[in-house]
C-alpha cells in the first residue's frame, strides 16, 4: 500500500525537522567562533553575523597548543583502536570457532562488564597506573580506553563471526592454509562490515574521553583534546568563541569519517544486531 500524498510530506516534515534539531548545536557552535566575543551574549542573538571572523581560530592555533592535544587524541584514539579489534577479533573468532560450554556466560560477563560505571575504577586504575610508573604515557591511556572498549567490541564482532560458516575454514585449511591464516585470509575480509563498525565506534569513543585523560595525565603536554579544550576555561573569564573555536576543530576529524564511513557504520551495526 503506498502511501498518500499527505503522509509523505508530513514524513518529509518530520524528517527535516529532526534534521534541524540535530544539526542546530552545531551550527550555533560553529558561530559563536565565528563572533567577536561582544556579540556572543547580544539579545536578541544573532543568528547570521556580518562580523564573523577567523580570530578566534587563529588565537587558538597560535597561541594555544591545541595541536598537541589534537596529536595526543590522534595517537591515543588509534592505539585504542588497533588494540582493540586485533583482542576483540581474535577472542570473537575464538569463541565462534571453537564452543566451549560457559560461551554464553562469557558474553553475558562482557556486557556486564560493560554496564560498569567508568568513575567506580578510577581509584584502582589510578593506583595500579601510578605503581607502573606510566603516568603521563600513552600506553596508560591506550590500555585504559582499551579496557573499556573491549566489551563492546568482542560482543559486536562474536555476531558477525557466528554469521560466517565454518565451512570456509574448513576449507581454507584442507588448501595448506594454517589456523591463523585462515583468520586473516577467510574470516576477516567477510567480517569488514563488523570491523569498520567497531572501529568507528572504539575511536570516537577514545575520542571524546575525558575522565581518563583528565586522572592518568597530570603534565599539560599530555593532554588529550577534551581535557585541553577543558582548561581554556579562565577562572574569572571565559572565551566563548575561542572555547567553541577549539571545540569545532575537535569535531571536525569526527564529522569527516563518520561522513566516510557512515554506510559501513550502519550496516555493520544492523547486520551485527540481526546475525547475533
């Protein structure tokens, strides 16, 4: 039954509307940079300036180190990435390929895991960080965020690899190809979907962390970008545009791959949901 010229436009209205509302916060972000910082709290609010400038984005790349909170946030949100899907793949073909009797318990413990609040850890964490020595260090950072990205990722990854036969292993193996090589060459090229998916998912979730940044890093260097675009708050004042300067050029990278990757983002999510 098709539907009528009317529920259409009102599903087109819907529809834009939505789009509106996501897309406001970030357009209003993007200019209050735009303005001077004597027109940011002018009322009425200017929604199109004729005043808008670069100044607050020079400010912040000259005279700020957002660069090194950017490059931070580069390694540390790509460790934690490759980190995660070479564990979480190996343990999801594990567990598919090779059934052991607590299997389901293993993947309810995973997302129980999951569901654990990050602030109940901080002071073990802190603790066990600390007596390492690897305070202010990237590899803190990374095997952290990776802590908290696993989960998810092996219970993404273990739906995707149930969907793959094993039959295809079979016969990868009775043509010389080891154990491991069939993983590689087989399994892992028609689980793409399920890894650009839990890829995207593990960096911008390292992305955008703070807590752990914000305990593990003490010297100003190591700050990644949300525990850096946190201290260009004065104690007495703030610029606004400069905040939302900084924060644009942290969103910027995000927007770029999900803008990329999003068809594989969707349907790696959706597929993983069905076939788990």
């Amino acid at each position: 039954m098709r539907d009528t010229p009317f529920v259409m436009v009102l599903r087109w209205v819907c529809l834009i509307l939505a789009l509106v509302v996501m897309l406001f916060p970030i357009y209003w972000m993007l200019n209050t940079a735009l303005k001077p910082s004597s027109e940011i709290f002018q009322y009425p609010p200017t929604f199109w300036s004729a005043n808008w400038s670069l100044d607050a984005f020079w400010t912040v790349l000259t005279e700020r180190p957002i660069g090194r909170y950017f490059l931070n946030s580069l390694i540390v949100a790509t460790g934690t990435t490759v980190l995660s899907l070479c564990i979480a793949s190996l343990a999801a073909y594990g567990l598919t390929r090779f059934p052991i009797r607590i299997e389901a318990l293993i993947i309810l413990s995973l997302l129980f895991i999951k569901m654990l609040p990050e602030a109940l850890l901080v002071v073990p964490f802190f603790q066990l960080i600390a007596g390492a020595g690897l305070l202010n260090n990237y590899i803190a950072l990374i095997l952290v965020y990776s802590s908290f990205a696993l989960p998810f990722a092996v219970w993404m990854l273990v739906g995707f690899f149930r969907a793959i036969p094993r039959e295809l292993d079979e016969a990868g193996i009775m043509d010389g190809a080891s154990r491991i090589g069939t993983f590689a060459l087989v399994v892992l090229p028609l689980a793409k979907p399920g890894l650009v998916a839990v890829a995207m998912v593990t960096f911008l979730t390292a992305w955008n962390a703070y807590l752990w940044s914000l305990v593990l890093t003490t010297a100003p260097s190591m700050y990644v970008l949300p525990v850096g675009i946190a201290t260009l708050k004065g104690e007495y004042q703030v610029n606004w545009n400069e905040l939302m300067a900084a924060a644009v050029i942290a969103v910027v990278p995000v927007l770029a791959i999900y803008s990329i990757l999003e068809r594989h983002l969707v349907a790696g999510i959706t597929a993983g949901a069905v076939k788990g």
